[in-house]
C-alpha cells in the first residue's frame, strides 16, 4: 500500500477510504452530538420545567464525576461541562464507528435513503445499547431509570441518527 492509498481498502472494484469514513463519521458525530444535547436539553426543560434543563449534561457528567454529579448541591458549571466532554467525545466516538461500519461495508451506504436509514436504526441501537447494556453494568443506573423513552427514542434516531447520516450522505461518492 503507498502513502497515496493509505487506510484504503479495495473491495473488488470499489476502493473504499475506511480511514476518511471514520474521520467523517467523528466530525458526523460531533455535530449530531450537538444537535442531539440541544434537543435533550429543550426536552428537558420542557417536561421537567427550567430549573431541570440540564439534567440531561448533569447524568453524562456522572459518568466521569459520579452520581453526585446529578444532585442540586453539586456545581452545575462542573457538571454540564463535564457532561458536555463525555456527551461529545462519545458522540465522535459513536459516529466514528459507524462510519468505518460504512467504509468496510458500504452496501449500507449505496443510497441516500440507505444511508439515512443505516445510520438511524444505529442511533436506536446506541440507545438500547448504551441505556439497558452498558449504563446498568457501569453502575450508571439513572440512565434507564430517570428518562423517558419516547424523548430518547426521538433524540438518538433522529437527533443522533438521522442527522449523522445526513453529514455522512454528504461524503458518500
């Protein structure tokens, strides 16, 4: 492999950029991060009046400071930050993976309409996977117990999803 293809893969007569993917699929990642964070941040507000808009920041932020980080006693500044950090690295992380997902299989990403849907039903499983998999075995229970599953339903498919794959239509060839 020269220095020109690096990270390529040639898939018959498909070359694909695993490498480029994934680096598209973290920058995908961190803006549907974002988008993702605002919405459960309006909804929070919404449901749960103004005082508890940053709940959703506080609960990712406990995954670094601890349950503490959710309680009305703890500084809010340091754990909407903190949550922000985890909230965005994971969102490029989660967005990175899928897509080297895309590049090594890009049957998944032929379309726009495949794309979207792809990347979509990966929102979905994140939610499950991450709130009733990983969360409840890390200790990080307030997860699947303090949220509701409509509002994550919507922001991981179409918040995190959706939008990742839009970012990532944009760089299918």
């Amino acid at each position: 492999m020269t220095e020109h293809n690096a990270g390529k893969v040639d898939r018959g007569a498909i070359e694909v950029d695993v490498g480029g993917w994934m680096k598209k699929g973290a920058m995908g990642g961190l803006i549907a991060g974002i988008l993702f964070a605002m919405a459960e941040v309006i909804a929070s507000a919404a449901m749960m009046g103004l005082k508890n808009a940053w709940m959703p920041l506080r609960m990712n932020g406990g995954i670094a400071l601890g349950r503490q980080a959710l309680g009305s006693t703890y500084p809010l500044l340091n754990a909407a930050l903190a949550g922000l950090a985890v909230h965005l690295a994971l969102s490029m992380l989660f967005g990175a993976i899928l897509g080297a997902f895309i590049g090594f299989a890009p049957t998944w990403g032929a379309s726009t309409p495949l794309l979207l849907f792809t990347a979509s039903v990966y929102g979905l499983l994140l939610w499950f996977v991450n709130f009733y998999i990983i969360a409840p075995s890390a200790g990080w229970n307030w997860f699947g117990d303090q949220t509701n599953p409509a509002v994550q339903f919507v922001a991981h498919t179409f918040f995190y999803g959706t939008a990742l794959g839009f970012y990532l239509d944009r760089y299918r060839p």
